[in-house]
C-alpha cells in the first residue's frame, strides 16, 4: 500500500531541499539543549554520561544541519549566540509537547484509568522544607493511590534544568526567576509574609523582654550570605542597631533549625511555617523581624500542561 511521506520527508532520490532543513536529529538537539543549560560541554557530557568530543561533535553536527553556529567562545567560556538561544526555547517547548504526548498515549494524563499522576516536585535549597511541606498540602491531601510523589532539592539553577527536561513538573523556590534561566517558565505567587524569630525556650525566656533591643549581643544562626533571608535580616539588625553575636552561618535550613532546637541560638524563619516549626522543633516563637518578609513561587514549564496535583498547589498557595 503506497504511504505519503511526512512532512520534511526526503523525496523519492532522498535529496534535500536545497538551503533549507528538511529533517532534524532530535537526539543532537537534545545535546545542545543539555550543553546550553550547563554552559559547558564538560558539565554537560557528565550530566548525559558521555565524553566531551562525542558531545561536542554532536552540538557541531547540528550546528551544520541547522546552518548557524549555537555558541561562540570567549577564551575558555562557552556563550550561546542570540540564535542558540531561539534554538533553546523551541527545543524546550519540543520537549515539552514530546513528553505531554507520551502521557496523553500512555494514559498517564492527570493519572488515567487506573493509575496514579505524577508529581514531581524539585525545592529549592534555601526554601525552608516545612514551609514547601505546607506549600504541598492540597496535592497531599488528594488520595495517595492517586498521586505518586518525588521531591527533590537542590540549587534553583539545577532544578529549573530538570524542569525544562520534563524530569520535574514543578519547583518550589523563594528567590525570583532571573531573566538567564535556562528554560522559558511560568512563575506563580503561593505566599508571602513576615519572618518570625525563634529560639528554644530558655533562651527565648531572656531575650523575650525588651524584644527586639534585646538580641544586641544574643547568639545567633544565621543562614549563609547568599540568601535573600540574610540579606534581609543584615538591612533589619542595621536599621535596629542590632550587633547580633553570630554563634554560625549554615547553609541547610533544616540544619540550622536543629541547632536552634539545641538553644545554640536564634534564628529566623517563614510565619507560613510558625505552627510545624514550634511543634517539630519545641522552639518559641520571640516576634517579628519588621519589614523582613519572604515569597514562595511555584514555577513550571506551562500551566496549561499541569496536571491535577500541580494545579492543587497553584491553586492553593499554602493555605
């Protein structure tokens, strides 16, 4: 039975039309897609599992189909050209529809019959974890053979990576979205609100007097310097004359929450999580940090793909 050929399709002698792209290799696009998020082929091709030239000759392979160069160098940097980085976005999109197909096929859409929708959620690293748990619960609440859950934390930069690969439906951060994200994305507002200040309660019982003069001189934890959180509590210390005795800087948010709960010192963390921080932690709540606040974004590649567990949580903005 005679078949039509698909669009783009070589003709009967397999030629190609001359000065335009008749097919492309999705596989190297996908390598670029990777070396452009890494800014790098050697992080990349760890990241993929392959060695650099291989990766390399598979970026130059597309660079020759699609007639342009994706990147230039400058000395030992890798920069994507304008072009590469309309490339980027339309491999992304790709991705994205490659992916919605399969779960469309695989009856995997909003959970199909019979099976369960996926959720999976990157945080980010600086986002309290009990705060992103109270950010979750209208997905947890829906029925558990509904739903099958993956939550993984790491650096806004990474997560936004994964999901531009599908590997993630959603990320939870505190930090805006920065115009050099690898992927084109969608940034929703889920909470916002005043920071509160916690110590355990012997501590709390002399500092609670006289609150907030009375930490000049207290010990304190601090998260580390390249925190949105910090720098708002440096500009509050500034504006209260307060000379906090920093007892350490910790990077793992919930790390520096024990410590608190060890009466090591105070530290300050979301009112969205005052509740779950008290009752996990057996810490007491001193007061506000006034005029220091935090934001909670859910990001994803589109809100018209999200499936039901992740519109829960756009929906429900930790309320």
């Amino acid at each position: 039975m005679p078949q039509s050929n698909p669009p783009g399709a070589h003709g009967p002698a397999g030629s190609r039309t001359r000065g335009a792209v008749t097919d492309l290799n999705h596989h190297h696009l996908r390598s670029f897609w990777f070396v452009a998020r890494e800014g790098s082929i050697t992080r990349a091709a760890e990241v993929l599992g392959v060695t650099p030239p291989t990766l390399s000759a598979q970026v130059a392979a597309l660079e020759k189909a699609l007639g342009i160069r994706l990147f230039r160098r400058h000395g030992n940097r890798l920069e994507i050209t304008r072009r590469g980085l309309l490339v980027q976005r339309y491999a992304s999109e790709i991705f994205t529809l490659s992916e919605r197909l399969l779960e469309v096929l695989t009856g995997r859409e909003d959970g199909g019959e019979g099976r369960r929708m996926r959720l999976a959620v990157g945080i980010a690293a600086t986002l309290p974890l009990l705060s992103a748990h109270t950010l979750l619960e209208p997905a947890l609440a829906l029925p558990p053979d509904q739903v099958r859950v993956i939550l993984r934390v790491g650096t806004q930069r990474a997560l936004l990576g994964a999901l531009g690969s599908r590997t993630l439906d959603l990320v939870l951060t505190d930090a805006p979205i920065p115009p050099s994200a690898p992927v084109r994305v969608e940034s929703h507002p889920l909470a916002s609100g005043p920071v509160l200040l916690f110590a355990a309660p012997t501590l709390a019982r002399t500092l609670r007097d006289g609150f907030p003069r009375s930490l000049d001189g207290a010990p304190f934890l601090l998260h580390t310097e390249n925190t949105a959180l910090r720098a708002g509590l440096d500009r509050w210390f500034a504006r209260e004359g307060i000379r906090p005795f920093v007892a350490a800087e910790v990077e793992d948010v919930a790390l520096l929450q024990l410590l608190g709960q060890d009466g090591r010192g105070v530290f300050a963390a979301p009112a969205l999580a005052e509740k779950r921080i008290i009752r996990q932690y057996g810490v007491e709540a001193l007061g506000p940090a006034e005029g220091v606040s935090e934001s909670f974004h859910g990001v994803v590649l589109s809100r018209a793909h999200a499936n039901r567990a992740v519109e829960a949580v756009l929906r429900g903005g930790g309320a």
